[in-house]
C-alpha cells in the first residue's frame, strides 16, 4: 500500500541554518501518528512542508502519491490546523465554520455543529472576541468536520482545559472509526494521547531520533536499577540510552526486548525493571545523542584513554 506521507532526505535550511536535516519516514494511510519531540525540534517546519505552506531545501515530500507544492488537488485533500491558527477577526464563529465546504470537499456541517455544542462555542460571537481555548477550539472543529484524507493538528489544544481535551481525543476517535484519515498529531501532552496513536515520529534537533510503532516501543524500553555492578553486567552487548551511578548503585535505560530468561537473570542479580511509559521513552529518545555524535563521542573517548 503507496503510504499516505512519504518523506525522503528532507532538509530545510534557514540562512545556514538546518530546521531539518536528511528526515526520512513514511505514514501509513488510515492511521494516527505523533509527531513528538521538544519546542524547536523542527516539527512545525516539517508539518508545513507536508501541508505545502513551505519549500524543502533538499529531498521530497509526496502526500497521497504527490508533491503538495502548488498542488490543489492534493491540498484540498489535506487540513492542516496550528497552535497559532490566525483567523478572519471580523468574522463569527458561524461564519467561519459555514465557508467550510469551499475548501474541504469532505465537510460536515452536521459534525460541525455536533462539535460546537459539545465545546460551548458561542457561534455569533466575533473570533476577535474569542479566548484563547475557543479559538483552539475553533480549529479542531475544523480540522475535524473537514474529514480530510490527511489531517494534521499541530498543538492544537492551547488553552483548553483537560475535559475539553478530553472531548477533542473522544471525537476524534469516534469520526476516525467511522470515516477513516490519516491523522498526524503533534503535542506534548504525550501521555495523554498514548492511547490513540498507533506510530511515534520523534524529532530532535532536525533529525528523526525514533520512529517506531507504540506497540513495538510497549515493554522494548526498560529502566534497570540496582547494584552497578549488576547493572553493567545485566545491560552489556545492549543498547543503553541513558546511564546514571550514585555510589554503589546505578540505573541504566535499555533498548532491548526482555525474555523470560532475562526476567529470570535480572531476579537472580537482585534488579529491579520498570517499564518506561511513553513519554519517558520520547525524553529519552530526545535527548539521546545521534548516531554520528556518539559515534565521535566514543573516538573522543578512545583517543583520551
């Protein structure tokens, strides 16, 4: 199956600066992916190229088979929605909402009214005059009621308060069930949306530091602790993301698929294992050096000895 986003050595440079630097993944259709990682990671930059709101400086972007650059059959088929989503502020809510079928072939006005009323939009009232949840608020209406093939939310909840979020997951589901998209969502709110993403996209200083399916990532990443010796000896020949010793005791973040001898060598060397919840896995993955630095880390280390 031709995936729905399929990106490919993608850079994009500012004035000598790289936003993103050789970022390749694909998302499947009828899916829903986080795109996560830290403020200025180079999500946003990457969500616009997708949307066609910007240029790469390097690689390719096809969305549904094509280019979205300049492309309006594939545009009308993509809703993008951002944190700091401007709109018309001499317009209503209404009138915003109603211009939705110009723009989104797939809209429902009927979700879209269902959506207002669960939100408490007032819908006569000025988007001027609209706090700032509302107008969060606002766009997941849109960025839902379009039922566009590829919807993108970028934070999309500032200012709502945990039930409306709880709202905007609940709904989302519920339309995703019946009517089918592919759905990218950045947030930082990752424990929260956990139960609701299928792949994890991690961004990190412009380079893709995890790509995975959650259902892989449940039980592969574990926190080690107890006596470093023990912790040493339980972690060699694994990929270790993260390590710390205080004294005779150390904790290490493993990368590895545990068996039930390796449950049963870890009770024998007295460890203790927890599994990491998944925002513990993108802090980790976040702040794991790439490949590359490691890699001159270690001849550092080598050279120094």
């Amino acid at each position: 199956m031709t995936p729905a986003i399929s990106i490919d050595g993608l850079t994009r440079r500012y004035r000598g600066q790289s936003a993103l630097d050789d970022v390749s993944f694909d998302v499947e259709a009828g899916s829903i992916t986080g795109l996560l990682g830290r403020n200025g990671a180079g999500k946003t930059t990457l969500m616009r190229i997708i949307a066609g709101h910007e240029f790469p400086s390097a690689g390719a972007v096809r969305v549904l088979g094509a280019s979205p650059a300049e492309n309006d059959k594939v545009l009308r088929r993509i809703v993008f929605v951002r944190e700091d989503q401007v709109y018309p502020t001499q317009l209503r809510v209404s009138d915003v909402l109603r211009v939705g079928p110009w723009f989104y072939p797939n809209w429902s006005a009927e979700l879209a009214e269902s959506l207002v009323e669960d939100f408490g939009l007032p819908p006569r009232r000025m988007m001027r005059k609209l706090s700032r949840g509302m107008r969060s608020a606002v766009g997941i209406v849109i960025g839902l009621a379009a039922r566009a093939e590829v919807t993108m939310f970028d934070e999309p909840y500032a200012g709502l308060d945990a039930v409306a979020r709880q709202i905007f997951y609940d709904r989302m589901l519920a339309d995703y069930a019946e009517h089918p998209r592919t759905v990218l969502l950045s947030t930082h709110l990752i424990d929260e949306v956990a139960g609701l993403l299928e792949r994890v996209v991690v961004i990190d200083r412009g380079r893709v530091a995890l790509s995975a399916a959650t259902d892989d990532l449940r039980g592969s990443v574990t926190s080690v602790s107890g006596a470093a010796i023990a912790v040493e000896e339980f972690t060699a020949g694994h990929t270790v993301w993260a390590r710390r010793r205080m004294a005779s005791q150390a904790s290490a973040v493993m990368l590895s698929e545990l068996g039930d001898s390796d449950l049963a060598r870890a009770k024998a060397l007295r460890l203790t294992l927890e599994p990491l919840t998944l925002q513990q896995v993108v802090v980790h993955a976040a702040g794991t050096p790439a490949r590359d630095e490691r890699d001159d880390a270690d001849t550092r280390e080598r050279t120094s000895a």
